[in-house]
C-alpha cells in the first residue's frame, strides 16, 4: 500500500523543468541572495561612514551592538551561502545528503512564516503597532494606516497565505528531488552481456555473493 503522499511525487516541476534542475535553480538563487546580503554587511561594517548605521547618532555605547548584530547577520549569511552550495552540489552529483540541510531551513522557514501568519490572525492589533513603528517618509504609510483594520488584516492574511502556498511548493520540488536521487542511487544495478546469437542478464553484485555464501563448495577429501 502506497503512503497518502506518494501520488504528490512527480519528477517535474514548473511544468517544463526536472526536480533536480529545478533544485539548481533554486539553491543558485539563494545563494545569490545570500551573496548579495554578505557584501552588503561586509561593506557596512568595514566602512562605516560610507553606510552610516541609525544607531551610531544614539551615542558610542551602540557602536559594539551594531557591530555584533552585523557579524551575527554575516555569519547567518556566509551560512546560507554553505547550505545552498552543499544542495546545488548534491542535485548535480545526484548526493541525497547533501540537498538535507536546504531542505531542513525550507522547513524552518516555512515554521516561521506560519508562526507569523498565526500571530496577525490571533492578535490582528499587531499590525498597527507595526505601521506605527514604521519611518514617516515610508511609501504609502498614511494610505495604508487609514484603512480599515479588519480588511487590512485580511489583505495580509491572504498575502502571507500565497507565500506560504509558494514555499510549499518549492519544499515539494526539493523533497521529490531528494527522493528522485534516494531512488535511483538505491534501485538495482542489472549488467546485460550481448554478444552475437545471445544475450545475458547477470544479477546484481550483492545477490550473487549472497548465493556463494550461502552454496559453499563440498570439502576436498584426499584419495
């Protein structure tokens, strides 16, 4: 009996491109991203009066919490950065292992946009404290705080909803390529031997050491 989420695996994905392409794709997009993100913190860190930060007119004593916050993002960044290598590697080379950990921060990701998602539904008051956090000069800001609560609730809720139905998709795409590579790594290997008149199919390499344990030759008796 197949388990309820075999009929979801497919070996295609935005219908013209294979898993294992599609898994390429996206781990190369990321760790462009990523990329970009490290050079950006790179850059505010090593020049500071090029990119002012907006905690340094605050006072010196901010200086070391700005500092620490951005080696933190660099290091989350140059981790990233780890982690879509090691699954653009393993989707190429066909290394189920190594496509893990990408899988494993999809998931993560997911968790969190969900958790987000929960928190606008269960306390909807958040979201005006947000926009009320929000710089003067942000685009729309008055537009947007004069409406009205409940449809600006709903507009959020259905717009993190398409995001979250998004990543679903993607996490789909990098499962059936784990399980594409898992399979074909796993299946059997059979050897066919054609020669003119005949043809020969050896089974596999494990079975027939199995046989010639199992049938071990009669003992040598002396004449």
């Amino acid at each position: 009996m197949n388990a309820p989420w075999a009929r979801f695996y497919t070996n295609s994905c935005c219908l013209c491109c294979h898993v294992r392409t599609g898994t390429i794709i996206l781990a190369l997009w990321y760790l462009i991203i990523n990329g970009v993100v490290l050079l950006i913190l790179l850059s505010a860190l090593t020049d500071s009066d090029r990119y002012p930060l907006p905690s340094t007119e605050l006072g010196s004593d901010f200086d070391f919490m700005d500092d620490a916050n951005i080696c933190i993002a660099s290091s989350v960044s140059l981790l990233m950065i780890l982690i879509c290598a090691m699954a653009t590697y393993g989707a190429y080379k066909e290394r189920a292992s190594w496509i893990v950990p990408f899988f494993c921060y999809q998931i993560f990701d997911f968790a969190l946009n969900t958790l987000v998602a929960i928190s606008v539904l269960v306390y909807p008051s958040t979201i005006q404290d947000y926009l009320r956090q929000l710089p003067a000069n942000f685009p729309y800001k008055e537009e947007i705080t004069s409406m009205n609560p409940t449809c600006l609730t709903i507009i959020i809720l259905i717009f993190i909803s398409i995001v979250l139905g998004f990543k679903a998709y993607l996490i789909s795409c990098v499962w059936n390529c784990y399980r594409y590579i898992t399979s074909r790594n796993s299946s059997d290997v059979l050897v066919y031997i054609t020669s003119n008149d005949t043809t020969v199919l050896l089974p596999p390499y494990d079975e027939t050491m199995n046989g010639a344990v199992k049938d071990p030759p009669p003992p040598y008796v002396s004449a």
